[in-house]
DNA sequence: CTCCGATATGGAAACGTTTCCATGTGGGGA
DNA sequence: TCCCCACATGGAAACGTTTCCATATCGGAG
C-alpha cells in the first residue's frame, strides 16, 4: 500500500466565479454575463476584456448557480432495477446516446429490484431538482414517488414497463412476444412446458411474459406451462438449477424470461446428460449478443434495449420541450431461430412417457471441464 | 400512436420552499431550517408546528439549494467509454452498491472510447460540481479535463487503469495476468501465439496486457506474438473474423483482450472447420459469466468489475473525507481454467508446419444453425 | 427588584447565476 | 444647438438553502 507524497496541488484558486472575471475585466457582473453567454449588447472593446479575464482565469459557468436561477437543472434522473444486468445496462447506454448531444446529463440510480429502494431513489432525484425522470421500477403503477413527480409537474417516462398509468412507455410488447413462442412450441407438437423466471414478483414484464404464453398455450388447447421461480441460487448454481429441472414433470420446451436464464438451462440440462435441443428445447427472452455467438446459437426473442433507452430518451426531451405525453406503439420484437428449438422426440410426443432417471446429478461435476 | 388526453395534473403547487413551510408554521425561515435539520434549538410548541407544516406542504429540501450554499453538491461524477460493455456497466454497478449507503449519487457520462468527448464529458461533470470523480478513460495522464479538476481540488479516482499521474486507481495489474497468460500457453508447448484486441490504440488494458503477454513470450524465448488489432466490423460478424483468421500464419494459441473477443473467436474457429481447442487454444480477459456456462467454458483471466467499482467508491470516499490519497495494491485476478485450453496438435508443435487449407469460408454460413 | 446567562427566534448575508430595470453615453436628425 | 433614441453598462433582485449574529424572552440567583 503505498501512500503518494503529500503535496498540495497547486491550486490555482479553488472557484473563479463570474464575479472574480467581471472584477478583472473591470466590468459588472451583467455584463460579463451578457457577454460569456452572447445574450445580450457589449461593446468590442468590453467583449475582448471579459474573453481575456475569463480564459486567464480558466472560468467556467458553475451549473448550480445556473440551475437555481434559472430552476432547470439540464439533468435528467434515470433509475433502473441493476446496471449489472447487461440489458438495462444498454438501455442506460441508449439513453446516454441520445441525450448527449442535448446538454442533458444523466444522473443514475439503481434499486437493486428492491421495491422500496426504487421509490426512495427517486424522490432523492426529485430532490435533486430533475427535469425529468426515466425509469424502470417494480410497481410504476403504485408508487408514491411516482405520484410526486406528477404533483410537481416533473415529465416521467418509462422504459420495458407495458405503458401503464397515463404514463408513456418505450417498450416492446412482452405478452405477445410470449404468445409468438407457444406459437412456436405448439407448432412443433410441444405440449408439456414450463415458464421460469427470477423475481418474479417484482417484475411485471415476467407476469406479461408469462400471461402472454398462458393465455396461448390455452388457446391452443395446450396444459398450462409450469410457471418455475427460481431462487437467485438455483440461477447462479447450474448444479442447484439441474436438480430443480430433474425433478420437473416431462418438460419438452422451456420458456426462460431471459436470455442468462436460458443459458442457464442448457448448461444444467449437459449435466443432466441431456441434449438440448433433443432432449429439451429453451428459448430465451432479449436477444442478447452471446446466444448468437454460442455453440449452440439460442433461440430466442430478440429486443433491442438499447433502441428502448433512445426512445425513452427522445419521449422525455419531448415532454421537457412541453409535449403532450404521447405513447409510441410498443418496438419490435423479433424471433430468432436458434438451435435451441426443435420438435420433441418422438417417444415424447405423447403425454404420458415415463420420466427418465437422469444420471446422478452430484457426479456430474467432471463434466465441467469438457463442456 | 395514441395521444394521452390533455390534462393538466392537478399541480398543487410547483414548488414548496422552506419559506412555504415558515410562512405556514408562522415562523422565520431560520428557525424551520432549524427544526427540520434538527441543527439547533427550537421550542417544542414551534416545532410541533413547522414539522405539520411541512407534512401538509409536502416538502422537501432542494439539494440544489443546498449544494449551492454549501459548495458540496453530494454528487459524483463518473466517466467511463461505455455501458454497453458489461465490465463497466458491473463496475458502475458497484460503485453505486457502495455510494448508496452514503448519500452521494452518481452523475454519470461515457465517451464511447473518444479521447475528445471524454475530456468534454469530464469539463460538464465539473460544471455540475460534483464532488468527486470516478474515471475510465482513453488517455488520463494527459487529460487537461483531469487536469482542471486537480486544479480546483476535486478528488479523483481511476478504474480500469494502471495507477497514473499520481492519481490513485482501482484496477487489476493487467500486465502480470497477461504474463500469467504466456505462462500457461508456454508450458504447454504453444509457441505461436497472437493477441487480439479492439481499440488498442485507446485502451491503455489492451496496451498494459499485450506488453505483458510480449514481455513473458521473450523471457520463454518464443517468438513475438503477433499483434492483431480488430476493427469492429470484425469483431461483430465472425464471418469476417474466419477470414481474418485464416490469413494469419499457424497459430496454435490466441489471447484475446477481452472475453467477447474470444467468444467471437471460438465462434470463427468453428466457421473454419477448427476445433478449439484441439486446433486453437483461446483464453479470453474479464471472466464474464456467460464464458463459464459455455459448452466449451471459456479459459480466461478471471477480475471483478463491481470490486473494481466498489474499490474506486471507497478510495474516493475516503479522498472525499480529506484523506491522503493512497493506492491500494491491485485487486486480484484468477486463471479461470477453461475448456478451450490445451497443448498444440502434436503436428503443429514444430515451427515449420504449412499453414492447413481452410475450407471455404462462404460456405460456412450454414454452419449457424447447428452451432 | 435587578441583573445575568441560557434559550429561542428571526434578519440578513452568502453561495453563482440571469435578467429586469435604471442610468449613462453617444450620434444623428431637425 | 437641442432632443431623442439606440446602445452600453451596472445595480439589484431572485432562485433555496444554511448560518452568523443580534435581539428578545425567561427563569433564577443575588
């Protein structure tokens, strides 16, 4: 541990204000102002004077005071469940993109899906003095932060959320999404599915996701998938999500709310001995970058969160520029045909095939290192 | 596209100061500022009546008032190339797990790995006060952004970066991993080698690990390893990757810079007809998840983005408290022990065997459905 | 009854801007 | 020569806080 010499930078002056360039142009303040900020009438010889003070005093407009005045902060709140998860992370990324070139900065909190945290994280930037605020929560429908941000005229926009409360949304529409892959599975002969998520309870997009498939599998005449939630354990653990899959009743198509998740499976399932997609077939929610570049390419849904941060992005600028709040129909989502995805074996088809012993789970561990 | 119906929300009043609050509890301004920081005496009787007040006003401070007069905005700025690449994102992550606790919040940038908007996207985190600065960049010891923010006292912390210009960073020592690397590929016969990177020209990691990797090579008396810089064109369509690949001379290892690289070659490797890692041995950088639910989990320097990003919080916090800076050793990385590691093809363990035709490689694309 | 100290309270300055308004200067037209 | 107007300039208020300081009130001790 190594500790670098003391020294006391040379610090030139710790603030120059627009009060220390007008001394030293040996103008007033106003006029310095009008100047820097070309609003106003200056004489030539003034103009250069304050130019000279502040580039020799290394000046720079001091966003608070700004802010105060003129009770636009130029920041916009963002608030998402975890940038740990690459899809909002992107999101967050689209966001970034769009509004950088708009003078609006992103100031940025995350919840950690806790639903608690996510309403206590926004009223500390509504604190903040926000212009507006994007935002990815647990229950946007319920929240008192929300309902403040509201009361103090402060334009909201949503990301992933199925628009809800007046509230516009950049979102693709998870429900049909979801139907569009039971379409699949039906259309292949599955019947016995099973839909598995994490949390659940504190994302909506999983319940739409999951609705959406229900409600397919149902018009099809297909038993209703298996909804399995998975504990943060059995996601991380394939050993602990093996055995949970083992002991499932004669899955044949699994439905992963997310792309993590399905790669999750596949890995169990090797250590199961079985062959995805003989054995089982998965499919995936996002569309992330990885599951094109595996092995076996996962089939999946394909979003783009980033295209969801840019248009929650451009909603909130519209709104900031005095809009009326508009919904933007839901962005596209498309198939992508993997290899993860195939009819049952045949000796599945029908209903009542007896479950197979899977070997061992607890011996499987050498597989590892074989893949 | 549908339109909300125009109604203005019942605002009830835009804002509600601490003077509203005064007014109504019939009592200085002073006095409430008092009361409701608890920062000085106050009767009980006025008290009871400024807490009401401010209950039926629904008030709350502006932090923008208080930053102003306080000269600290409780506000950290951090910079860094993308949040799209999941390293950063989890170490953004991590700083924000930490920052939680304590009331700072995290103002964030990214440059998209440009040397010019970094140090614009560092002068606006200035001009919005921040109190601190957590920073990835292109190239901090010339950086006349980072500069400044020395000039005016502001605290600054590196991620990512090998300690610099005297100012304290969380990172890895990305060199020793990569010597790490060569080690590995030396002892196990491999002698031609490359290393493949993006942006090396603005990654001084890339730089740190293929300096390292060179270093290790020619203390074992291997040849240089070839240095190969992808354009993003190549890293996203491993078509275009095979080819690049197919022209090289006989590699028998790859270290790749970066986790995603490595994936996309392994990907290409297959295009060509190549088995990793009978005919290819890879090992990748980062340690992503994703590289250990591979079919063929991935061989990779294994590092913790969020403790970077939580180290970097930390430091700056301390720095924040008027503590000496101090760099911390360097956090730790492991050898992930992969799959796609392993001796050279005996036919290729001499240095003169004739580069293998590769098969078409248009040919190939076929190969994307079965994986 | 007087005086002192402790306690309670509010006015006002300061933080760094922008902008309204008033003042001052100059030139051109009558 | 005189006026008026356009232009240049600076003072001051306002934005929402906190905090210093002065004042007011009260109880108790002498």
């Amino acid at each position: 541990m190594e500790t670098f010499p003391y020294r006391r930078v040379e610090q030139v002056k710790a603030k120059v204000t627009i009060k220390d360039v007008a001394r030293r142009a040996g103008c007033g303040i106003a006029t310095a102002s009008r100047v820097l900020n070309n609003s106003g009438p200056a004489s030539a010889d003034v103009r250069s004077r304050v130019q000279k003070a502040a580039q020799d005093l290394g000046f720079s407009f001091s966003a608070l005071g700004r802010a105060l005045q003129s009770s636009r902060s130029m920041t916009v709140g963002c608030l998402v469940p975890s940038l740990a998860n690459p899809v909002f992370a992107e999101a967050v990324q689209g966001l970034q993109t769009v509004l950088a070139g708009t003078g609006y900065q992103l100031l940025i909190a995350s919840s950690n899906y806790d639903g608690a945290a996510d309403n206590d994280a926004i009223a500390t930037l509504i604190a903040k003095e926000v212009d507006g605020l994007i935002v990815t929560m647990v229950a946007p429908e319920h929240s008192a932060a929300l309902a403040l941000a509201r009361t103090r005229g402060i334009p909201v926009a949503l990301m992933f959320h199925d628009p809800v409360a007046g509230l516009p949304s950049a979102h693709v529409d998870n429900g049909a999404a979801a139907r569009e892959v039971a379409r699949r599975f039906g259309d292949l002969g599955h019947r016995r599915t099973a839909f598995l998520a994490l949390r659940f309870a504190s994302s909506d997009r999983s319940r739409n996701r999951y609705a959406g498939f229900l409600a397919e599998c149902r018009l099809r005449g297909l038993p209703d998938p298996v909804l399995i939630e998975l504990t943060e354990t059995e996601a991380n653990t394939p050993e602990r999500l093996a055995q949970t899959l083992a002991a499932l009743p004669d899955l044949t198509a699994i439905f992963a709310s997310n792309d993590f998740l399905a790669i999750a499976v596949q890995k169990a399932a090797r250590l199961l001995g079985w062959r995805v997609p003989r054995d089982l077939s998965v499919v995936g929610f996002d569309g992330i970058e990885i599951g094109r570049l595996l092995d076996v390419p996962l089939a999946t849904i394909e979003t783009e969160p980033a295209a969801m941060g840019r248009q929650a992005a451009l909603t909130l600028l519209d709104l900031l520029q005095g809009g009326a709040p508009v919904q933007l129909p839901p962005l596209p989502f498309t198939f992508r045909a993997g290899a993860t995805l195939a009819p049952p074996r045949a000796d599945r088809r029908d209903d009542d095939r007896v479950a197979p012993r899977p070997p061992s789970v607890l011996s499987l561990k050498t597989d590892l290192k074989q893949g």
